[in-house]
C-alpha cells in the first residue's frame, strides 16, 4: 500500500520530522516498508500562470505562441496544447525544471528554438508534471489560483510516499488508511493525532427503506442520499494524492469515495439514485442460481454464501466486491445514494476469492473493519461533496442497520507481566503512556493495569494480554531491549537415537567410503513406478499433486535414486550416491507410517566383474555396521521381493539376528527398463528397525599368551556351497583352538569346473601352551575329513 | 530363379534360430540382407531380367529379406530375454565370499545436511533435545494447534498438499510445537530439523519441497530478551561472524507477540546492495514468544509456562551461506552441483 506524508500530515501534527528517517522507525515499530521515494522533485522551477494570449505560430499551423503572466513572470512561449487559451490558468515549467517525458525519462527544461522562435520553459502537461498519464494537453488549475506561485505552493505535489508491505498490515485492519497510519507516527515521534470527525446535518426529503437481513454477515449497513450533484472532476489536490497513492483519478464521486477509503481504511459505495428500484435496499444473501454483472462486465455466478446488496429487483452490488454494472454512477447522474457498510472478513474473502476478483475494497473488508468506521467515512464523504459539488446536498436520513454493538475489550495485565515477558526493565508510566498514544484507555492500580482497546485494534487484532505486550514493545523499540540469554537447570542429556545413527553412517558414508548425500523428493514419479512394474493402488495419493507425473507418496527411497543414476550416468564412471529420508506405508487409520530409510547405490561403467560391485557394497554396509554398534552383521539369504532386487544375486542383512534390510545387484529386468546402462549394485537399511537393537559394545578380548599358528586351507566345492557355510563348519571343528576363520579368495576357472576353489584363513591358538606340530596336523586331518563329509570338498594340497 | 530365393530364405532362419548370442545374429543377418548380402545382390542382379518376370522376381527378393529381418527381431527378442534369464538364475553366486574393500574416493555431505549438522551442533551443546517429527501430519497438528482457525487465508488449498485421505504434507516444522510439549516434560528446549513442503510452483528461488529447523524453549519466565540473545548467538555460529540483527513486528498466529528477524546484510556491510535490496537488511527468520492457545494445544498452562519459538529455513541459509543461486539444485539430485561441498562432517 502507498502511502502519501502529505496525507499522513492532515491527520497528525508531523511539523519539522523527516518522513525518510522516521520510515526506519515505522519498519521497525509497525510494518515493513518496502520502499521511500518522493515525488515533485524537480519542479521547483515550476510556476502557476495565466494565459494572456495566444497567436499562432509564424512556423507551423499546429504550434502557438501562448504569452502568459505571473508575478514576475511576463513571457513568450511556444506551445503546441491543443486545450491552450486566453485566460486559463496552467503551469510553466521554467528552465530547470526536471518534467517526466512519455517515456518517463527525467527531462530538464531549458532554452530552446522552436521553428524559429526562442522560448524558455514551457507550459506543462499532467504527465509532464509527474500526475498521471495524461499528455493530451496542458494541465488546467482552477480559476481561482494565485498566480505567480510555485506550482508546488498550491498542490501538494511534493511529497514523500512509503510503499508498505501489504502482508504485514493483514492483522492490522486500521492501518487501510492514512488516519491509522497517522496515530502510529504520532505515537512513535510523541505528536498529536488529528481524529477524522466530520460532522454533517441529515434531512428526511428522500426517504429510503433499509433492511438488513444478514446482521451476522453484514454487522452493520449505513446508507444515505445526497441530490444536486454534477459529475465532473475532483479538487486538484485530491487528484494528486490519489495519484500518487496508486490510484486513478475519475470523476468527483468516485474519487471522493476513494479518498474516504483511503483516509480511513472503510470502502465505500455509491448507486446511482435513479436505479434503486422502489427505494428499497436490502442485505441478504444470494439466493441458489442468483447472478450479478459487476462493474468490471464480470457475470458473476453465486452460491447461497455470497452476501448480496439488493433492491426490490435483485442484487445491485457484490457486497464489500465490487458494485453492480446496473446501478453505477454515471455522467448525468444527479442524486447518489451513498453506502457505508461493514461486511464479515470470511465472507468477503471467499466470494472475491471464488469470484476472481480482488478489489481495494475486498482486499480491506477481508482484514475484519471496525464497524465505527463505516459511519465515519460516510460523514466523511458527505463533507467533501458539500465542500467541493456546489450546490449538492444531503438528501436523506442517517439509515443504520445492523447488529454491530459490542461490550469493549477489556484487559487486565501487571506491568511486570509486561517486564518479564519483554525482559526489559519500563517503568509503569512509560507502559502507560505508551498505551495511552495509541489511544488506549487504561486505569492504573499499583502496577496493575485494566485497559480498555479501542474499536479498531478489537476486532480481531488485539485480544490478549500477549497483544499488549506487543504493543508496548514494538513502540518502545526492540532494538532498546537488551539481549539476556535465559538460565535454565542442568539435565539429564537426551537424543533421538535414530538421529545418531544417522550421523554416524552419513559420516562413514561420506568420509570413509566416498559416498555423495543425495536429497530428493517425497513423490514418486509414474515414469518410474511404471517402468518398475509397481501398481499405486496401495501408495498415499495427493488431492493436489504438482504433476500429474508425480501423485503419490513414496514408498521407498530407491526408485528415485534410480532416477540420480540416470541423470549422472555420462558423467561418471564411478557413482556412489546415498539418501536418508522417511518413506510413507499406508495404514487404515491415523497417519501412515513413515519409516526413516538409508538407502545406498554403488556403480562402476568400467569394472571388469560386474558382482564385484555386490561385494564392494557388502563391504560398506558391513563397515557401516561395525561403526553404529549395533553387533555383528550378517548375509543371509535375501527374502525381500521387490522389482529392483535380484532374486539370486542378493542378500538380506542380519544385525544382532534381525533383518534390516537387504543388499542386492541390480535386477537386470529393472536395469533394462529404467534404461540404465552402468552396471551398480544397491543396499537398503530401515533405520528405525536399526535403531531398535540394543547397542552392543565390542568387549576387550585378552591378547594371546601364546604365540597363534596362522594356517590356510583351500577346498574344491560344487558352486551352490556357500563360504559362509565353510566357515561355521571350520570353526566347529575345534571351537577352543580355532578363531577368526576367514574366506580369504576364491578360483573358479576350467581347472575347477564346474567347481571351484575357496580358500579360508584361521589362526590356531591355545590359551595356556604353545600347540604342537602334531596337533596342528591333526587339526588339519580333521578339517580335511570335516569338509570331505559335509560339503564334499576335496582339499587341496 | 525363385528357387534360389526360397532356398536362401530357408538358409538365412535356419542360421538364425540356432544363433546363440546377439553378434552372431548381427553377423547372419548382414550376411543375407547387408549391402553386400546374399538377398541384396540377388535383388541387383534381377536388371537383366525381362520386366514382368523381374518384377515378380523383385517381390519374391523383397519378401524373402523382409521374412529374414523379422526372424532375426525375433530371435534377438528370445537371446535377449535368455540372457536376462541366465543372469536372474545365478546358482553359483555366493553372496557369502569375502566384500572387496571400495577404492579411494572423495565424498559429499549435502549442503542442506551440512548446514542442518552445524545449526544443531550449537544447539546440543546448549541442551537442546534434537527430535524428529512425521512429514506427513494431521490438520490439527500444522493448522489448529498452531492457532491457525478454520477459515485462515494460510489453510487455503494453495500453500498445501493434501492427501486424499484429508492429512497433508507439513507446511512449516512448527506442527513439532506441540508434538514436543507433549513429549516433553517442561521445562525444556528442543529444534527440530527437517523437510517441508508448499504446494507452489518451481522456480529460482521457489521450490515446493525444502528444509526448515524450528526451535522451541518452554520455561517458565522466558522474554523477548532471551529470543534476541539466542538467535544473535546461533547466527554468529552459523556464519561464523558477528551479526547485527533487529526484529520487527511480524503477523504469525501461533506466536504472540511475533516478529521478523532480520540480519545486517553480509554482502554490503549493511550500506545497501542488490542482495538486500538496498535496504541494508535482509529478512531471516520468524520468531515469538510461542502464543497461549499453542500452549495449551501443547497440553501446557499458559498462567504457568512460557516459550518462545523460531523457524529458521536450512535450504535458504544455504543458499545465503554458500551464494547457491538456484533453490531447486538442492533437491535435484546432480552430482556436478552435489560434488562441491566437500567440507562438513555430523558429528
Ligand atoms: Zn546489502
């Protein structure tokens, strides 16, 4: 909202304070102001003058030379207006004067030959003067201006606007309009406030019937006739603060409701009197299948919670919108009816919302008005149509109707309530009179406070004693609060344990492993889903997707992660990339569950042994465990089903004997429809499941006393004996003497086919003597035959 | 003459269906149809035919190389899906062998995690609780315990994604207020880190899906004067630098009274640059002191318990931190952007 220091300046006593210095305070104190700038630079040079004469130019048939006068002024110049004539009055822009050309470029007048004839400065158009797009002529000032005068000594062109972030003033409804404005920069430089109070006089010549039948959608309806009106344009000085707030001059009528809207925050309406069917007027809401064809041509279609404005014909305003087409001030209209309403916030925001169309009246209605207001606007502009329509006058009664009375908002609070919860020491004065700035009413006792809030901050604005807090604060100045950090007691330290595990692998993947964090989205994409061959009939659907490509939740961290693949595939050779993030399982009630995922891909378009990569992922998940002390890891057969896993390349994770998750090649039936082409291995751990076995701290194992006899051995095996299976054999053999049994190596190749070679490492120790040879031997001779019965296996020598 | 050709035909399927790998197919297949196939040079030789005779002949060549290519397609189809097969029956794969240890590579935190590890460090050792709450959240949780009434312009389907099922897409991290005073016995402090999501369109600087910390203290006797303090010190922390801030009055409903921070622009030194739009001072975050409706949805007494709360955006600190001028490379998953944050570390 723009906002002009001129207009801010009828309505508080703002003598000697610099606009630009005090929007720092206003930014920090009320609202955010979003830009400063002033207007009329470079019109001092401009003059108020009178058209003396007008000859035509010895040059050119289209240009004159006008000679004017004014104080001293007493000159020739040429002027190619068409609207130039003897005895009006206009403004010469003198040399130096800086005008706005039709390109809005500054221009600084000067000197010039003009076909021929010299001419210094020149008579000025409105757009020339920064008011407006108007270039048609030059602009004409009222009979009765002093000539002679600086043209800015006259209109109020000079002026400093603020252009006020709109979002911060949506709880603030009574600062819509220069008088609110004004009492908050009386209260912050501690000057007087200048209260709009018009007072008029009513009649009963031209009686009206007003019935308000949605008290509670429209609390209060005022409404008034005026007769003798002739439609022309408004005082200049109106129409240069409306311009430079934003708004287009149009005619007297229009721009006075403007500009009471404008002063007090309130819109306004006015009808054309002759189109009030029957002189009736009612509020109500619209009826099913009602319509209206508001001002703008717009065929409004309405719904039973649309607030309408009627006659005895039907509706003749979208209420607190925009008024109808049927009923609109026109050039002959002669008698108005005026209307000063209050509508209900929601309603209004609803219909403008659902009707497309956002107005300054909508946009004021929706921040819930102070009913007060609406009679004061209407006095308002009664004043200025009695002031500047000569020979207008009111017409009717005062008509108020509605329901809007309300018990005033009391609050009781202690200053050192105020004290604490700022932390900042004021004395009870200071929050007195603070308050009292801001046209408060308050009654002291002992520090105890009982406050009255006035009718524009209650209507939703100001409530509780937390709002008061606000208030003293905000003017006080929070800069002036001085920081204290708060002490508080020692406790016991808690964590999340899932977030620690999170940490922990997010380091072992980036700093031991080489692995890139990947982040992305929460939906899954259709592309994806369908090249996987997933249905969605079980995945959470979005009412409002962000595409149609991407309408549900995911289920799982990997279909994405495949998408990471794709997009990074030419630019790599090798690719390690993992995400944590939660997933989303639908359930019958409640929430869904939302599992928090680790999730990880290994990829090398140049390795040689493609199931290498499984292993390379075995080793990370392994490292990965060793690191979060969750107990041994183990690789068991995969039970998992899902379209990206293997079914015989693959493997599910046993920590501590719970499965967590599983390791897997990528399926090649997978691969080939999500067009993949580099060769990659993935591994997906459910943290939350992780994070439930108990830690199991790795207990000290005394160093051996005697010296350990490392000892290989490789066997020959059909291909379907696993290692693991090995393993747990050898170390049954001797379980005392026999400790960490390794596969170190495999052989496969046509000197073993179809078998193929293992080979295991061990350390024999004992823990009171040193073993003998022949005990290792034997040893060995039990291996052989161990092996030889329950695998088959042919040792090798 | 059509003999020739029948034979041919004949010949080149018979080849192809006992191929066993695709380029032995490729192989047969421009053995008979290539620019020098046996079925091309066939097809060349028919000029010195008579024309009714060539023109039948032609036919006959035609058919017989259109019935060889659509053999090989086939067959192709059938190796293809073979080896697939082959591959998805591995018997002999042992997943038990020993894991091959990675080779040496230099990897990435996100920025985003980087940021959000370093904010929470501050804070742990200030003992704050680090929860995590659910993305996906109730309407109570993000709108009415937060204050947010039915009919708020904020509830509007346009900042939110719903679920078909009537819950939504958290909008700020603030639905963890109350989720902690119910969790929590007060008086504590707690932040909660995590994704959010606005139901906007994608630009330079929007993106529907981004990272928000909240912090929340609940104690009795908290002011103004203590928020002030904290956020100075977090963001000292953060930018490892001193920070002018100041606070302005800001509208959110489950604060009271709420405000807008806003940091001394680092770029210019407060002077005014494009990046602060010449104002000096560039808006950080929202904070309050937390409103007593919120307390009490929280299961707390506002005569008794006090709070104060902010939400500080990750993904923009980020941006800020790191001059990242572009919001969606966050969540885009492009390793060229993801491989330049090197520094960092959780813990
Ligand atoms: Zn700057």
């Amino acid at each position: 909202m723009k906002v002009s220091w001129n207009w801010i300046s009828k309505y508080a006593e703002l003598e000697g304070i610099d606009p630009i210095e005090l929007s720092r305070q206003f930014t920090l104190s009320v609202a955010e102001i979003d830009e400063v700038y002033k207007t009329g630079e470079g019109l001092d040079n401009c003059f108020v003058v009178r058209v003396d004469r007008v000859e035509t130019h010895p040059g050119s048939n289209k240009l004159k030379l006008a000679t004017v006068s004014g104080g001293t002024i007493n000159r020739t110049v040429v002027c190619g207006a068409p609207n130039v004539r003897e005895g009006m009055i206009t403004v010469l822009a003198d040399e130096g004067s800086v005008v706005k050309s039709s390109s809005s470029e500054p221009f600084v007048i000067g000197k010039a030959v003009i076909r021929g004839v010299e001419s210094t400065g020149m008579l000025a158009s409105p757009m020339e003067l920064g008011l407006g797009d108007n270039h048609a002529g030059i602009i004409e000032l009222p009979p009765e201006t002093e000539t002679g005068k600086r043209f800015h000594e006259v209109a109020p062109v000079k002026d400093v606007i603020w252009e006020i972030d709109n979002k911060s003033l949506t709880h603030r409804p009574d600062l819509w309009g220069h008088s609110g404005i004004a009492r908050e920069v009386a209260s912050l430089c501690g000057r007087k406030y200048l209260p709009v109070s018009p007072d008029i006089v009513f009649t009963d010549d031209d009686p009206l019937t007003v019935k308000n039948s949605a008290t509670d959608l429209c609390p209060r309806y005022t409404a008034f006739t005026m007769s003798g009106i002739s439609i022309g344009p408004s005082p200049l000085w109106i129409q240069i603060l409306l311009y430079n707030t934003g708004m287009r001059p149009i005619n007297n009528v229009v721009d006075f409701t403007n500009y009471s809207m404008l002063t007090t925050g309130n819109p306004l309406h006015a009808f054309d009197r002759r189109d009030i069917h029957n002189s009736y007027i009612e509020i109500r809401t619209a009826k099913e299948g009602e319509n209206i064809i508001t001002l703008d041509q717009t065929d409004v279609k309405l719904n039973t919670s649309d607030l309408l404005i009627t006659d005895s014909e039907g509706g003749i305003a979208l209420a607190g919108v925009m008024g109808g087409l049927n009923s609109e001030v026109k050039d002959d209209t002669a008698d108005i009816v005026l209307e000063a309403a209050n509508f209900h916030a929601g309603t209004i925001r609803k219909t403008a919302v659902r009707a497309g169309i956002r107005t300054e009246s909508s946009a004021r209605f929706e921040k819930s008005l102070d009913p007060e207001m609406a009679q004061i606007t209407g006095y308002l502009f009664a004043r200025l149509v009695l002031d500047y329509i000569p020979g207008a006058g009111v017409s009717s009664k005062f008509y108020d109707e509605g329901n809007w009375k309300r018990e005033p908002v009391i609050i009781s609070i202690s200053c050192d309530f105020i004290r604490n919860a700022l932390g900042l020491e004021i004395a009870n004065e200071k929050i007195i009179s603070i308050l009292t700035s801001l046209d408060f009413a308050v009654s002291e006792d002992r520090g105890n406070l009982i406050v009255r809030v006035p009718s524009w901050r209650a209507t939703k604005d100001i409530s509780i004693k937390e709002d008061l807090v606000e208030e003293i604060g905000r003017i006080y100045g929070y800069d002036n609060i001085p920081p204290q950090l708060p002490s508080v007691l020692l406790e016991k330290p808690w964590s999340l344990d899932v977030k620690n595990l999170q940490k922990i692998i997010t380091d072992v993947m980036v700093l031991e492993l080489g692995f890139t964090e990947v982040m992305n989205y929460s939906f899954d994409k259709l592309k994806y889903l369908k090249a996987l061959g997933i249905g969605t009939e079980n995945l959470l659907e979005l009412a409002n997707p962000v595409s149609k490509e991407e309408p549900v939740l995911k289920t799982d961290l990997i279909p994405n992660m495949l998408g990471n693949i794709l997009l990074n595939e030419n630019r790599c050779e090798q690719l390690r990339i993992f995400e944590m993030g939660r997933v989303f399982i639908q359930q019958q009630q409640d929430l869904p569950k939302q599992p928090r995922m680790f999730s990880f891909i290994i990829g090398d378009s140049q390795i040689k042994n493609q199931d290498d990569l499984f292993y390379n992922a075995k080793y990370c998940i392994e490292t990965v465990i060793k690191r979060i002390e969750r107990g041994n890891c183990e690789i068991k057969p995969c039970t998992t089903e899902l379209p990206w896993i293997h079914p015989s390349k693959s493997a599910d994770i046993i920590v501590s004997g719970e499965k967590t998750g599983y390791i897997s090649m990528i399926n090649p039936v997978a691969q080939k429809a999500m067009e993949i082409q580099m060769p990659f291995a993935l591994c997906s751990i459910n943290l939350d499941l992780l994070s439930s076995i108990q830690k199991s701290i790795h207990q000290f194992e005394p160093l051996p006393k005697f010296p350990a006899i490392s000892y290989d051995v490789t066997v020959i095996v059909e291909p379907t004996v696993r290692a693991g299976e090995i393993i747990e054999i050898l170390k049954e053999v001797e379980p005392e003497l026999i400790h960490n049994v390794r596969c170190v190596d495999y052989f496969e190749g046509e000197k073993y086919a179809p078998k193929r070679a293992l080979s295991f490492r061990m350390d024999f120790i004992h823990s009171s003597r040193t073993l003998k040879q022949e005990e290792v031997n034997e040893i060995h001779t039990q291996i052989v035959k161990k092996l030889s019965i329950s695998v088959e296996g042919q040792v090798m020598t | 003459m059509f003999d020739d050709i029948q034979k041919l035909e004949e010949q080149a399927v018979q080849a192809i269906n006992k191929a066993m790998d695709l380029d032995t197919l490729r192989k047969i297949e421009t053995e008979y149809t290539g620019k020098k196939g046996s079925i091309t040079l066939l097809l060349k030789g028919l000029g010195k035919m008579a024309p009714e005779e060539r023109k039948a002949a032609g036919m006959a060549c035609n058919n017989a190389k259109q019935a060889v290519l659509s053999a090989s397609e086939f067959r192709k189809n059938e190796i293809t899906e073979n080896e697939i097969k082959k591959q998805l029956d591995a018997p002999g794969f042992d997943p038990t062998l020993p894991s091959i240890p990675v080779k040496q590579m230099s990897g990435n935190f996100h920025p985003v995690s980087t940021i959000s590890f370093s904010v929470e460090k501050v804070f742990e050792k200030l003992g704050f609780k680090i929860p995590d709450y659910f993305e996906v959240e109730s309407e109570w949780f993000n709108f009415e315990a937060l204050n947010i009434p039915g009919d708020h312009p904020a509830r509007d389907m346009q900042d939110t994604f719903w679920l078909k099922n009537g819950s939504l897409l958290r909008t700020h991290t603030s639905p963890g207020q109350a989720r902690a005073m119910k969790e929590f016995k007060p008086p504590f402090r707690a932040i909660f880190p995590g994704r959010v999501f606005r139901y906007e369109r994608t630009d330079a600087s929007h993106e529907h899906t981004f990272h928000q910390v909240e912090g929340l203290m609940i104690d009795k006797n908290l002011s103004v004067s203590n928020l002030i303090a904290i956020m100075k010190l977090l963001l000292e922390a953060i930018f490892e630098q001193e920070i002018t801030i100041r606070l302005r009055p800001g509208y959110f409903p489950f604060v009271e009274p709420g405000f807008e921070l806003d940091i001394q622009c680092m770029t210019c030194g407060g002077s005014g640059c494009p990046v602060c739009k010449h104002s000096g001072w560039v808006e950080l975050l929202p904070c309050g002191l937390v409103h007593p409706e919120v307390l009490k949805a929280g299961g707390l007494d506002p005569d008794e318990w006090t709070g104060w709360a902010f939400g500080l955006g990750l993904t923009r600190l980020a941006m800020m931190k790191y001059k990242i001028n572009h919001i969606t490379h966050f969540m885009s998953g492009d390793l060229r952007f993801l491989s330049q944050f090197k520094a960092g570390g959780a813990r």
